[in-house]
C-alpha cells in the first residue's frame, strides 16, 4: 500500500480506477468523494468487495489519508 497526492488521484480516476471509503457509513453519508463507494473498514471483506471490477484499481481512503 502507498500514498497518493491529488495529481496522481485524478489520473487514475480518469484512468478508470474505482475509489472505496472505508469511513463508518454515517461518516461517508455526511461527506464523501464524488463517485466514491462506501465500504466500512469493519466490514472490509471478500463478500464486501464484490461489486469491484477485479479487472480495474481500486484505491482505498479514509480519513487519515489516501
């Protein structure tokens, strides 16, 4: 796992890469990236992750940073 800045963000956004929240649902209801999907860390599994394109990036964020 790496950190990415907004630059980097934005290109693999436009490149196709989807963008998961892991913030607890009340959180990313109040405020979440625009085409972000919630998937709370605690509930961060292999049955959770089934809607993602497996052939696609998926880059992770939460509070704390990318």
């Amino acid at each position: 796992m790496s950190s990415i800045d907004y630059p980097q963000l934005r290109r693999l956004l436009d490149d196709g890469a989807q963008l998961v929240e892991v913030l607890p649902a009340g959180e990313y209801t109040e405020m979440h990236l625009p085409g972000a999907v919630n998937i709370p860390l605690k509930a961060l599994d292999a049955a959770a992750t089934t809607a993602l394109d497996r052939d696609r990036p998926v880059i992770v964020y939460c509070w704390d940073g990318l």
